[in-house]
C-alpha cells in the first residue's frame, strides 16, 4: 500500500540480514553441490558404477537437506515482509529471541518445535 519499493527500509533488521547471508550461504553450498555433480559425471567413466551411485546419494540427501534450510530461510524472509515474523505458525505466540538467535529460520515456538 504505502511501500515504497527501492528506499531504504525504516529500520534496520538483524534477522534481515543474517537470514540474506544464510540464504547465500545456502544457494552457494547447493551451486557447489551441483557443480561437483557434473565433474563426477564426466570425470567418473572408469569409476566403479556403485561407489558413484553412492556418491550419488549422498549428494542428493545433503542437496535436498540444504533446499529444506532454504526454503525455511525464503519463509522466514516473507515472514518479515508480512510482519509475521517471529511468530510461531501453530499457536501464534512469539517465537522468542534466544530461539530466534539460534535458529533465525525458527518455524516454531519451544513448545510446537517437536514432533
Ligand atoms: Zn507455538
């Protein structure tokens, strides 16, 4: 409504910026991820087929592990768009700042976190 896209935000959010680094983070480590994917792949012809697919595996539970942290980070970001940061999604209390601190990322309050 009154957003004016390109000035600078009204106040300056540490969350803001660590879940951005924690994004890049994230993009970079899946970009390296993927690159090493392809230098196997070519490099690899005499390599033993089973070892590989190994490999494989294990590079792609790491990659899918690392997109789950992403997304979670690409929400968290929405969420301070939204103003809904901070809040837990399955009481809607404060998730609160030691929790947040450690995990900016943070879906959940202490109580809804398990399970
Ligand atoms: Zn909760």
């Amino acid at each position: 409504m009154s957003n004016n896209p390109g000035s600078a935000p009204e106040t300056h959010d540490p969350s803001r910026d660590e879940l951005r680094a924690e994004e890049t983070r994230l993009e970079a480590r899946l970009g390296e991820l993927h690159a090493g994917d392809l230098a196997e792949t070519q490099d690899d012809n005499f390599a033993d087929g089973g070892q590989v697919a190994a490999e494989q595996d294990e590079i792609m539970a790491l990659a899918s592990d690392l997109r789950t942290q992403l997304d979670d980070v690409q929400r968290a970001l929405g969420k301070l768009d939204a103003g809904t940061y901070g809040i837990c999604e399955a009481c809607g209390e404060p998730i609160g700042d030691d929790r947040l601190e450690a995990m900016p990322a943070a879906r959940f309050c202490m109580l809804h976190v398990a399970g």
